[in-house]
C-alpha cells in the first residue's frame, strides 16, 4: 500500500455556479464543478507534490462518475472511496454576489446523499497507518451521527497511531441546525491538533462571548500547538503555544467571482509552507496569496496554485513588476 502524505474523509459534491450574479430565481445557466472542502484542500496539496487520498461515498450516477474521473485526475488515492447504489451524489448551488457583493452564498441538496452514509465502516486502520497526516473539518460530522462516529473513529485512531491531526472547524451552521450542536459535537474533536484553522464567526460559536486571546488559550488548553485565525479580506492570524503571535494582511484581488473554496486553498499552502521551512509569517503570506487566488474565478480548485505559481506571485507583490512578458 502507498504511503500518503495526508488523508481525509468528507463528501465530494457536485456544484452548480451561477453563471451570472444575483438571486437564483432568476438565474438560468450554471456552471458545474467538482467541490467539497476536504477535497479541495487535497487537491490543493496534490497540486503542491503531495500524495493524498480521500474516503468518501459517491453515488452510482453520472455525478458520481465525474467525481471519480476528478479525483483520478488530480493524482488524490481512490481506494477508499465506496460507490452506493441506493443514494445519489450530492449537489449544491452557488449564489454570488447577493445579497451582500463579493460574498457567495451555497444552497445544498445533500441530504440522505451517498456521503452522508458513511461510518466507522469506512475507516480502515491500515489505510490510516499509512499516512503521515489526517485532515478533518467540522463538515463531515454534521453530515449525520454515522458521520460524525466515522470522524471521531479516524482521529481517534490517528492520533493513537502517533498521526498529526490537523482540523479546519468550517462550521456549516445549516447542516448543525443549531450553536449548540456544533459546539458540543466539534470541541473533543479538536482536542490535540497539530494545527486548528478557524475564523471569528466560527470561535463565536465554539465559545460565545470570549475574548480572542481567551478563546486562542482555551484551545491550547485542549493540547492545540497552533491557531490560525482567517479574517477573509482583512487578511488571517497565528498564535502558537510557546506564545508566538503574528497577523498579515490579505492580497487584494483585482477581481472577486466566487469566495468559496479561498479557505481551502489558504489551508493547503499555510501546511506546505511550514513543512517547507518557512517561517509563521511568511506562511500567512503565501497562505493569503492562495485564498486571494481562488476567488478570482468560479469553482473551489481551477485557481488553486501550485508552488511554481505562489512564487511567480510572491516576486510580483515583492517587486511589482510584470513577470509574464
């Protein structure tokens, strides 16, 4: 068996992108794409020289076979993906720029999808013994109790298996229902990541009515090393438990088309910086290269950067000048 660089679990979906902005009752023509977070961030590091893989269940339909094909496609392992035949894949719709522009808004029709049968079934520990890291985020759990125990039942593992657990908690509050379900399901998850990504509306939730540096010490108190704090256009934050606290500020993008997918590609880029020697600071850097990337087109992977890309980038915003002629 290959050894992987990193795995996930999580459900591929097929997303259908407004072609044009504004409210989809009058929309008429979409654009479809393969997306899903934990995807995304794979393909991401796939981009990046790193071997993944993804387990997951698609349906056995079309949708189904164009995630397979993408999945191939961008190099992420196959082996644990399961093709059911009494569920369908999952699809969502995108909204832009309405009714706030620049942002997006996502519309799902994933209930009783393939994913979310998924289950302590699904995880296998020599499929885990052979990867040097797990990724997880707060969606999958949401997805159903089955998912939720498989989750639990991969990080469990991992980390008794001396894995590093890194965890997005991309809080997805119309899959929870309710705060309070995503509080107390996400919180022992957390517990002894290598690194938690989260953002302010997300700490709100985990943690209502805490200061940041309470929340930040909070989830060192949970065995957590590092704290990257996304703050969309304002830029992210990082603060480490040996007390090192950094901010930078985002990239402007000449152009916004869809804002979903940015946190994904920002993710992969900060975990390739560190593990390629880079500095805290300049992670956040070439992190928010990435996010600024993604939103200048529609879909969650067709922008994402691979490492010859980041560079090409950073040396403009360093030098200002025109690399391409």
């Amino acid at each position: 068996m290959e050894v992987l660089d990193f795995i996930s679990i999580g459900e591929i979906l097929i997303q259908l992108n407004s072609l044009t902005p504004g409210p989809l009752r009058y929309a008429r023509y979409f654009e479809v794409h393969v997306a899903g977070s934990e995807f995304n961030v794979l393909v991401a590091l796939s981009k990046l020289g790193f071997r993944t893989g993804l387990i997951t269940r698609i349906g056995n339909d079309e949708f189904g076979e164009m995630i397979l094909r993408a999945l191939r496609a961008e190099n992420i392992d196959v082996s644990c993906v399961k093709v059911m035949d009494n569920a369908p894949t999952g699809v969502y719709f995108i909204q832009r720029h309405y009714p706030i522009p620049g942002k997006s808004t996502t519309f799902y029709y994933r209930h009783g999808s393939a994913a979310s049968h998924m289950s302590e079934e699904d995880i296998q520990e020599d499929y885990i013994k052979n990867a040097k890291r797990v990724f997880l985020t707060g969606i999958t759990p949401a997805l159903s109790e089955s998912c939720y125990s498989a989750v639990k039942k991969l990080r469990d593992l991992a980390q008794n298996l001396g894995k590093e657990v890194i965890f997005d908690t991309n809080i997805r509050l119309k899959l929870w229902k309710k705060p309070e379900n995503a509080r107390t399901k996400l919180l022992p998850l957390l517990q002894g990541s290598k690194i938690v990504f989260t953002n302010k509306e997300d700490l709100s939730i985990l943690f209502p009515q805490s200061a940041l540096e309470d929340v930040v010490s909070k989830l060192f108190q949970l065995g957590v090393d590092i704290v990257v704090v996304k703050l969309g256009e304002e830029g992210a934050c990082v603060y480490t438990r040996n007390g090192e606290a950094y901010c930078e500020k985002a990239y402007r993008a000449p152009v916004i088309e869809d804002v979903i997918g940015a946190g994904d590609a920002f993710d992969a880029v900060f975990i390739t910086s560190l593990l390629k020697g880079f500095s805290l600071r300049e992670a956040l850097k070439l992190a928010n290269i990435a996010g600024m990337m993604v939103v200048t087109v529609r879909g969650d992977i067709e922008a994402q950067p691979d490492w010859k890309a980041i560079e090409v980038l950073k040396k403009y915003y360093e030098e200002k000048m025109d690399m391409l002629r």
